[in-house]
C-alpha cells in the first residue's frame, strides 16, 4: 500500500512546511552569520525536498482549486 495523501490535505501541509521552513530559515539565519551561498543550498533542499515527495505521489497538491486538473485523453 502506498501512502497518499489527498489533495486538500497536501495542500495543507506544503503551506505548513513553507512556512516553518521560512521560519526555520530566517531565525537560523539570523542567529548564526551564513553566507549566501549557504542560504542558497538551505532554500534549495528544502525545495528539493517538497519536490520528491510531489513526485513519488506521496503529496498530491491541488493547488486550493486554482487550476484546472488535466484531462487524460
């Protein structure tokens, strides 16, 4: 069994994780002196983390309705 969330629960969840993820970055960053380049790579591995979870369908973000879904012919 594979572990699927639905869509309005993703889309919950990435806005949770967006902003605890800007949080953690922020105040993090803020505490300690990082340079941009460090800030660069912790952005991108939260993104890449997001990203994998989109792609092996664990996440199924609907995007609150905003766009319509494809339709597969």
């Amino acid at each position: 069994m594979k572990l699927q969330l639905s869509p309005l629960v993703s889309d919950i969840f990435i806005c949770i994780y967006i902003l605890v993820s800007l949080f953690f970055r922020f105040y993090f960053e803020s505490k300690t002196d990082v340079g941009p380049i460090n800030s660069i790579v912790i952005g991108a591995s939260f993104v890449v983390i997001i990203w994998s979870l989109i792609k092996l369908k664990i996440l199924n973000p609907n995007w609150f309705g905003l766009f319509k879904p494809k339709k597969n012919k």
